[in-house]
C-alpha cells in the first residue's frame, strides 16, 4: 500500500541510522521493519502486565451411583430428565 505521512525528525534520524548501519536496508525495508519491532514490542508487553488467571474451583459434589471412570454414561445421565428428578428427590 502507498501512502504518505509525516515523521517526526528523531524518526527519520533512526531510520536512517538503520540505514547506514550496514544492514543494506532500503528506506521503505526500515520503516517496515521499525514499525514491526515497535508492534511487536507493545504486545510483549501487553502481554507480561496482564493479570494471572485465576480458577475459582468449587465443589460440585459426589455422586455414588455414578462411575466417574465412564465419562459418556456420565453425560447421558447428566443429561437425562430421570436423573434429575432422581436427585432432587434425594436433596
């Protein structure tokens, strides 16, 4: 894409350090680049000063008349309307 802006004097002065810095950069390849590194630079950082995440774990309780190895009966007897009335029956 082809656009123009205005840099500031001190942007300009760092392009064309990295320009003259032996690395064989076209003027377009350094501005690129910095703005690159510049990105990427304030997304690690965005990144690092998140807060942890935190699991609130609670306890959903045990069922003894279910086998917990079986994950699939589980489910289908989670999902079942008889199960439910069951429970509450219990409670």
């Amino acid at each position: 894409m082809r656009t123009t802006i205005t840099l500031d004097d001190d942007v300009v002065k760092t392009i064309r350090d990295e320009m003259q810095a032996g690395s064989g950069k076209s003027f377009k390849e350094a501005v690129n680049d910095l703005i690159r590194s510049g990105r990427y630079y304030q997304e690690a950082r965005a990144v690092k000063k998140r807060k942890p995440f935190k699991v609130m774990a609670k306890s959903l309780g045990v069922y003894e008349h279910i086998n917990y190895d079986k994950t699939s009966e589980l489910v289908a007897r989670l999902d079942s309307e008889e199960f439910i009335r069951k429970d509450r029956r219990k409670k």
